[in-house]
C-alpha cells in the first residue's frame, strides 16, 4: 500500500526543447532513505499553462519517455528523471507513489 503519492511536471523546455528533463519533488516528510517510489503516467493527464500538453499528448508520451524516481532523502523527497528517444518541447505531468 502507497504511503505517498503526488503529481509532479516534467518541463523540456520552449523550442527545440530537449530530451532530458528532470524535477525535484519535496514536501515528503515521511518519506525515508530506504522507501520504494514509482513515477507513472496516466492516459488523461493534462498540463496547463505555457507547454501546456493535451490529454491526446499524454497518451504519446509513454510511447517516447518512461520517467524514472531517484533514490530518495529522508524526510525531504527524490528527483524525478525523464530521458526521451526524441527532442520533447514543453510540460508532460506524471504521477508518483512511494512506500516502505
């Protein structure tokens, strides 16, 4: 059973973007050095604002990137990777669970 979970944002940038994006996830107090977290992708996410992805977006960006957590640090968080086959432009959201 998850004992946190959240969303966060991956930004590749404005044009030509990039195919590397990473974000730092804080505000997990409970989390531990030694806690398991899984970022996954959800068909109908969307992001807003400038970047902004569609839903029909979202479901595409499986199929280019797979997003990755890092090791975590105690009572702070972890950092979130996204390495892509292809340039990326703009902000694809992903979701986020962890437990012990």
């Amino acid at each position: 059973m998850a004992t946190g979970q959240g969303t966060l944002e991956f930004d590749f940038g404005a044009f030509p973007g990039t195919n590397e994006a990473e974000v730092t996830v804080t505000g997990q107090a409970a989390i531990s050095a030694t806690s398991k977290v899984e970022l996954y992708l959800m068909g109908d996410d969307f992001t807003t604002g400038t970047g902004a992805h569609t839903v029909s977006d979202h479901r595409y960006f499986a199929s280019l990137c797979q997003p990755v957590a890092g090791t975590p640090t105690a009572a702070a968080g972890f950092i979130g990777y996204a390495y892509c086959a292809e340039k990326l432009q703009g902000k694809y959201k992903a979701r986020f669970i962890w437990a012990d």
